[in-house]
C-alpha cells in the first residue's frame, strides 16, 4: 500500500471512530494553528481530532479547519478567522457547507472495510503480499479518481453559489437603493471627558528609601480587557495573492513578521516587491501615497460607471457598474495592502478613500462612492448619505467617536466621513454579514521611515542609563489622525486602546537593548523599580491643556517624540516597557484626573496592592516622582478608584 492508500486508511478509521457518536465531528484537516479553547486552557487542534458542535475553536487569520460530519452527511470548511462554537462558524455563509451524498458515505465505509482487511492479509505469505497490495492499489486509485471528479464538483458549485450569493446581494441592494432613503438630522458630537487634572506630586527625599506598610486599595469595578475581533472580509471571501507584476508597496518597507492579536505566528517574513525587478508591463492602476508608503492599485476604468447626479436611481445604476468583475482587482489589492501593511479598520478607511481620490478624483462624488463600495465589499457597516450636492460615506463603529457628529440609524451610531453636514438623506439598508468598523490595533502599521531627530533620555536618578531614539514620522502622522474613542461603554477603555498597542520594531531597536542591559540580572523589583525610575525622571510633565489646548493621549512612540508628557501618557508607556522587558500583567490604576499603574509580581513585593482574581497587583505610580514600588501617590482617594485590565 502505498502512502496515500495508508494515509485515507487511517483517515477512514478515525471517521468510523467519530461516526459512532451522534454530532461528532472528526477534523479531516487542519492549516494555520487553529485551537480549541477550554476551561484549561487553549490546545492545538490536530487531524483526527473528535470535535462537537458545541467545541469552542479559534480559527486565527489566514487559518483553515475542514471537518465530516456523518451524521448529517455534511462536510464544514471554516476559514473566517474568530473564535466562537463550530456551530456558530458553520451557520456563517463565509464558510463552506457541502452536502455530502450517500455514496460519497458509502464510499468512506467501503474504504475503511478494504483497509482493515488488507492489513490482516499482509502477514499471510511473502509470496502473496505484493500482489495483493498492488491488486487494491489500483482498485483504491480507481475509487479515488471518482471521489476527486465528484469533489470537483461539489467544490465548483459551492463556488457558483457563492458567485450568485454575491451578485444577488449587490443586485437586490441596488435596487432597493432607489427607494431606502430618508432624512436624518445628526446627533451633537459627544466631547472627551474633561477632568480637573491631579497636580504631580514628590516624594520627600527624607522618605526616600524609608520601609513603609503597604495597605490594599479597594477597587470596586474594573474595566475588562479590550478583545480585537478578526478584520471583516467579503462574504465567503478568501484573500488572494497579490499577482508578481503588481507593485503594491514601497519597495523601502522593512520585512517583519507579521503579528497577531500581539503574538507571533510561524510566518514568514512579509516579502516586499521592488520596482527595479519588475519587469513585465506595469498594469492599470493607480498609484498613491498613503502617510508618506507608494502602493499600487489595479482600476480600470468602466465606462457605465457614472454619477451625472445624486438622484436615487442615477445613484443604484452607478453602484450596479461597480459591482462588475472589473471592481474584483481593485478589492482583492486594498484587502492585499491592508494586510500588508497591517491596517486597522481605521487605516483601511483612510486607505479605501485615497484610493477613490487616485482613481476619480479628490473630492468627486464619483469617488466617496468607489470608496463607500470598496468599503461595503470589505465586509464593513456602511451607510450612503448626500446633501443637495455632495456625496457622504458614514460608517458603522464598534466604538463611541468623541467630538464628532453621528446619525443614529435603527438604534446604531454611524459617522460620516469629513463632513460637517446637520441633516443629510441617508440610504439605511444594511449589507449581508456587514460588520462594524474597531479601532483597535493590534500592530502598528508598517509605514514607509521617515526618521525624526535623535531624542536623548536619561534619569536624574540614573544618569549612566541614557537612551537615544528617534521616531518614525509617518507613524506620528497615522496617529496624530487617529480619532479618541471609548468602548463597550466605558470612557476608561481609551486608554487600554494606546497602552495596548505595540511600539514600532524599530523604536524597541533603539530603546530596549539599552535598558535591558540595566536590568541583567535583577530581580522582578529590581527591574520594575529601574523602569519607573526612568519613566518618572526622563520625561518632563506638562498638563494636555497647556501643550495642547485638549485631553489627548499618546501612544508610547508619541511619549517618546514630544517633549511633555502628563500621567496618562506616562502610564501608558511604562505599562508597555514593563510588559515587554519585564513580562510581568499590568493593570491602570484610575482616580478622579489621575492614572498610575500596578503589576502582577511573581515575587513577594510589599506595598500597596488591589486584587483582581486571586492576583496581587503592587501600586507603581510614574508621575509620583521619587515614589517607590507600592506607594499610591498622596491625595488618591482608593474609593474611587477603578481600574483597566490589559493584554
């Protein structure tokens, strides 16, 4: 028997083992680390495995889970990244879902009836083995070659049924398009918290290194962790490669592995096209700068595609041409690039409406609906709004937008895109699967460098500990545009969105090896307590209001780049060095105009503390300067205190 013969032998076996029990799913492939999440913990899921309906999986980006079911006659290809029950993954149409015949079953059966019975007669006699071996072999190929032509089948028409799905959905929402507008007033934008802020305070340095008796701090609620959800995509919709001749980024990128929800998977690195390699024809596209990085993408122009007006008719005729295979390339490059360059929902946004300007023109009707579609066909909640005279892409947000105007659309906040419009007509019709836009980052994007000056940093307290680095500028810019927002009702979870965010590689090139040469060897207080030194006595404070005329918050390149930071920008940066030099879970401490931190020890550390599940987090304040581990600055009122669970 050869290797394919024994490797669907076994197959067989494990799908009689699983047939045996009502609902079982047997995993007949598996790509990309999928997991099965339980109680204990999370599990690699294997070929073989026995999975329920009811198993709890997480399917990361780029993975794939193929599962029989023989109870049903079904087979179950879940690629959409989540994680959620099987039962929730194969109701979602993003998934395949084919039916199974009764002969593909007996086919499985007969197989594993074969199998069984060869491997009892292969210890008969020398003289027989080979040619019974051989005898099933090509009886097995035969079977085999009819199984492929029918799984052909079954995989071309769940492809044709996917194609229709599709052009069903793009065609029914034309042509309801015409008729479901309304007028809308917007809702005032709703203002960033504004707090009276807490004056920093020093440590008397006669109290400097005196023993103190740590006392717990008494926190009532807290803020659960933020949780990224997967980047939407188009409905049963699977990335495709970017063709060789297309230049899609600027060839000066950096190649780095690619990270997901902050962990790093076995990929490699992202392979950059350069221009001088290409050599074939470059096709029809548009090239554009987004935030200072050259991308390409492939549009050609399609002659029915136009907007003499904003009538609602002239508006559906419009999105039926772009709904042409002539729009699939433009797509398949915008979701390519967002992968590229790792783009939040935010970036993609920004990105999709640079790419309607490249193609039809800055400020053109013609472009805000490119954009919108793009946006629609990405998988995202969007909503078509227009004035007397000009087109308005709103978007559906996970998150609360502060200082912006929303229309509120069957109970949902929409935000439209650059515009100070009150009242605006509005085309309320949801797409199927749509899904709302998160501002979450889960990597910084990769953007072409553009290196600020050298910025030198040291501690008063520490001065042979010194660290220059510089920025990259374009990052500054993608974040100086990134809007302040909350979520899940909490105006707390602001901050757990910039202290989650990873620094930029090249940052941590420059910061980290420097200060993890101070900590060698030191303990897990030892270590802590030299962060907080450096954090506190190499940034100079300044209260928002004074800088910046506004609460904003930095995210940790930011602290680094300007010359003023107040407690929350400091909290954020020092949360991020302790968890990537140390390794140790942060929490942010909230009071009333304040925030500080506190860690999780491994180690006995006294001070003062809060709880969170059976976890002891010591108090370190970085704007309380002087202040050691476990001394909550002078003036908090631990009643009031909440606190903000990170990654």
């Amino acid at each position: 028997m050869n290797n394919k013969s024994w490797l669907v032998t076994v197959i067989m076996l494990c799908l009689t083992v699983s047939f045996s029990h009502a609902q079982r799913l047997v995993v007949f492939s598996v790509a990309g680390g999928p997991k099965l999440v339980t109680p204990e913990g999370n599990t690699p899921i294997k070929a073989y495995d026995n999975l329920t309906m009811s198993s709890v999986v997480s399917i990361p980006y780029d993975a794939s889970l193929e599962l029989i079911d023989e109870a049903n006659r079904k087979q179950y290809i879940i690629k959409t990244p989540g994680r959620d029950k099987i039962s929730a993954f194969v109701s979602n149409r993003k998934n395949s879902a084919v039916q199974l015949t009764q002969r593909f079953m007996e086919y499985i059966q007969k197989q594993v009836t074969s199998g069984t019975k060869i491997s009892a007669r292969r210890f008969s006699d020398a003289a027989t083995v080979t040619r019974e071996t051989q005898t099933y072999q090509k009886e097995e190929e035969e079977e085999l070659d009819e199984f492929a032509k029918e799984f052909a089948d079954f995989d071309k028409q769940a492809k044709e049924e996917y194609e229709t799905f599709r052009n069903q959905c793009n065609q029914e929402y034309a042509d309801f398009m015409e008729e479901a507008w309304s007028q809308f007033r917007s809702e005032k934008p709703i203002p960033a918290p504004k707090e009276e802020e807490v004056k920093p305070l020093t440590l008397p340095e006669k109290e400097r290194g005196q023993q103190f008796k740590g006392k717990p701090v008494v926190i009532q609620e807290f803020v659960a962790p933020l949780i990224p959800t997967p980047q939407p995509l188009p409905i049963n919709y699977t990335i495709q490669t970017i063709p060789d001749e297309v230049v899609v980024v600027d060839p000066q990128l950096p190649t780095v592995p690619i990270l997901i929800n902050n962990s790093n998977i076995s990929v490699a690195p992202i392979e950059l096209l350069r221009i001088d390699s290409v050599v074939r024809p470059k096709p029809v596209g548009q090239e554009l700068a987004y935030y200072g990085t050259k991308v390409f993408v492939r549009y050609t122009p399609n002659p029915n595609f136009k907007l003499p007006d904003l009538s609602e008719r002239s508006i559906s005729e419009a999105w039926t041409a772009l709904s042409s295979e002539s729009m699939e390339n433009t797509l398949i490059d915008c979701l390519n690039i967002r992968k590229q360059l790792r783009l939040s929902d935010w970036g993609y946004l920004l990105l999709l409406e640079q790419v309607g300007q490249a193609c039809l023109g800055k400020g053109s009707n013609e472009a805000t609906l490119l954009s919108a579609y793009l946006f629609c066909q990405s998988g995202y909640k969007m909503r078509l709004g227009k004035s007397k005279t000009q087109m308005i892409l709103l978007f559906g947000s996970r998150h609360l937008i502060y200082d912006k105007s929303y229309f509120t659309l069957s109970g949902e906040n929409f935000y439209p895109l650059h515009t100070d419009e009150e009242e605006l007509s509005i085309c309320n019709l949801p797409y199927p699967e749509e899904q709302g836009l998160s501002l979450l980052l889960v990597n910084e994007p990769i953007l072409k460098e553009v290196r600020s000056d050298k910025r030198t940093l040291s501690s008063t307290n520490q001065p042979q500990l010194k660290v220059s680095v510089d920025v990259n500028k374009n990052l500054l810019d993608f974040y100086s545009d990134y809007p302040a927002s909350q979520i899940g009702g909490d105006m707390l979870s602001r901050w757990a969105m910039y202290a989650n965010t990873p620094l930029d590689v090249k940052v941590k090139e420059q910061l980290y090896p420097a200060l993890k040469e101070k900590l060698k060897g030191k303990s897990e207080k030892e270590a802590v307590s030299i962060l907080l030194d450096f954090v506190q006595w190499s940034l100079t404070y300044k209260y928002d209001e004074d800088i910046w005329g506004y609460d904003r918050a930095f995210f940790a390149e930011e602290t680094l780049f300007y010359p003023y930071a107040d407690c929350e920008d400091r909290s954020i940066l020092f949360s991020r060095l302790v968890r990537d030099l140390v390794g140790l879970k942060v929490v942010l401490v909230y009071y009333p105009g304040h925030l500080a931190s506190a860690v999780h020890f491994n180690e006995n550390v006294e001070g003062d503390y809060l709880e969170h599940e059976g976890k002891r987090f010591v108090i370190c304040d970085a704007t309380y300067f002087g202040a050691p581990i476990g001394k909550t600055m002078s003036g908090m009122d631990n009643k009031t205190a909440k606190a903000v669970l990170l990654d």
